[in-house]
C-alpha cells in the first residue's frame, strides 16, 4: 500500500480558523477576572497526570466590556 504524505481531515483549517474567531472574540467582548475574593495563579502547574497533563478545574469570572 502506497501512503503519499501526511494525512488530513478536510475540514481541520476550517475549523481552526474558527476556532481562532471564536476565542478572539470573547477575549475582544469580555473581561476574564477571579472570583470576587481569590486570587488566580496561573503558573500553578498542579493537576491530574495520565496519558496527558489535565490542569485542576477552576473558576473565572467573566464581564462585558
């Protein structure tokens, strides 16, 4: 069986195009912030190790602009 090049879902650019509005878009229109009265530390790297590296849930708090 011949294999020529890498293979690829028709659709990954599309979807990543999108995705990439999708996020500019809330970071554009909102305001990401910690909960009233905590801190947010986003160097922690603590989390849950398995096949791969799951950071700890976490909560924000986002405001309109």
């Amino acid at each position: 069986m011949l294999t020529y090049g890498r293979r690829n879902c028709v659709g990954e650019s599309l979807a990543r195009m999108e995705l990439y509005l999708f996020i500019t878009a809330l970071v554009q229109r909102l305001q990401l912030l910690p909960p009233e009265g905590k801190t947010l530390n986003i160097n922690e790297i603590d989390g849950v190790l398995g096949l791969t590296h799951k950071p700890k849930p976490f909560e924000i708090r986002a405001i309109l602009r």
